[in-house]
C-alpha cells in the first residue's frame, strides 16, 4: 500500500537553513504537500506542489520534488526559532482529492 | 482558505460513553474529512462526509463505531462510541474547497478516555 517516510528528528541553529526529507510510494500522486503542527495545535498548509513540478518557491520555503526516486524535501532558509515544530510530508491517493497518506513528522528544533 | 471551527476543542470522557465533535465551515465546502492521530502518531484518515448521505469509510473504521452526519455543506459531525483508552486520540476535521487542491485542517478535538 501507499506509504510516506520522513526521518523523525532534526536539529539546527538559528539562522542555518533546514531540509526536511521525505520519501513517498504512490507514483500517481497528484500533489504533495508539507504541513506544519505546533505543539497543541492543528495542521497548518505550509506549501504544496503539483506532481508535474520539480521546484516550488514560496518566501523562505523551497519544496524539490524527485518524482523518479519518489523523494520530496523542504528547505527552510533563514531558519528561526518560530519555525520549531513537527513537519508532516503528506502525499494524495491518485488523484483523489482531499485523501492523504500522511508521513510521520519530523520534528524540527532550532537552537538560538 | 476556509475557517473551521471544531468543538469541543478536547475533552475528557469515561469508557463505554460516547462523544460527539461538531466542525463548522464558515462558507460551502465541497468535501469534508475526518482524520484521527493518534498519540505521537501521524494522520490516518477516517472517512469521508458526505453530503446528504452516508459517509464513505476508510479500511479498519466502520459507521457503528465512528457514525458522521453531514446535513448540509457547511457542516458535519463525528460520534466516537463507546469508547475505549485505545480511541484517545485528536480527532481533525479538514475541508477542501471546491476546484482546489488544499486541505485545510480544523484546530482539532483532543480526546482523552479513562
């Protein structure tokens, strides 16, 4: 079946750039995305990016899509203490909208 | 982007009882979702709302122990029945608007079941 795999820890200093990586399985997804939890809340949309894309820029979010190796990754530049979280990688089932296989996290800590 | 409301936002409840979560949308939505997380876990969606009929359930939930209305496009609610310390968990609703590709998440219903 369909799965996502995200490593689970990740550690930066405070100004450093942070990838997240991701594998996924499903080679007909349609769209990728990344969202982000903050301890005690929902899920934010952070960015997503359309199967057909390899590259998608949004501020200081960078999402790369590999689609031949099914690897998806998310570059945060700048990285502040705010951005201290779980990032969930998350991939749609076909072309099913609103069905997603979610990753299990990483959880993002930056250090001042 | 859409503004869901969910309530309650956590509660605490016995096993053998049940609750139901409410999520409100502040404008039409074509479909809505269920997700559950678990403890430390990921996402695992739950099912489908329907509008005007039965919701459509994902492999492993089943309508007796997970019941969802859906009356209208603005609304839906989920029942978690009889409950058990394994259904501890945040239960999210989440909406996609008509001709997009975001899913958009509520804040979440943290459920607690001793």
């Amino acid at each position: 079946g369909e799965d996502v795999e995200q490593s689970l820890f990740l550690s930066v200093r405070e100004g450093d750039s942070s990838v997240i990586n991701c594998t996924y399985t499903d080679s007909s997804s349609t769209y990728l995305y990344w969202y982000k939890q903050e301890p005690g809340a929902g899920l934010q949309l952070l960015t997503y990016i359309f199967s057909n894309m390899d590259m998608k820029q949004d501020q200081r979010l960078t999402v790369l899509l590999n689609k031949k190796d099914k690897h998806l990754s998310l570059r945060i530049a700048d990285t502040q203490t705010g951005d201290s979280a779980i990032y969930f990688c998350a991939e749609s089932i076909g072309n099913q909208g609103g069905k997603l296989i979610f990753g299990q996290g990483t959880e993002l800590s930056v250090k001042p | 982007s859409a503004v869901i409301s969910q309530k309650p936002s956590r509660d605490i409840c016995q096993r053998g009882t049940s609750l139901t979560i409410q999520c409100q949308v502040d404008s039409q939505v074509t479909m809505m979702f269920w997700y559950r997380q678990q403890p430390g876990q990921s996402l695992t969606l739950i099912a489908t709302a329907n509008q005007g009929s039965e919701a459509t359930y994902e492999s492993g939930f089943v309508i007796d122990k997970f019941p969802i209305s859906r009356p209208n496009l603005t609304f839906s609610t989920l029942t978690v029945s009889n409950m058990s310390p394994e259904d501890s968990s945040i239960y999210l609703c989440s909406v996609m608007t008509g001709g997009s590709e975001k899913l958009f998440f509520g804040s979440g219903t943290q459920l607690s079941v001793l």
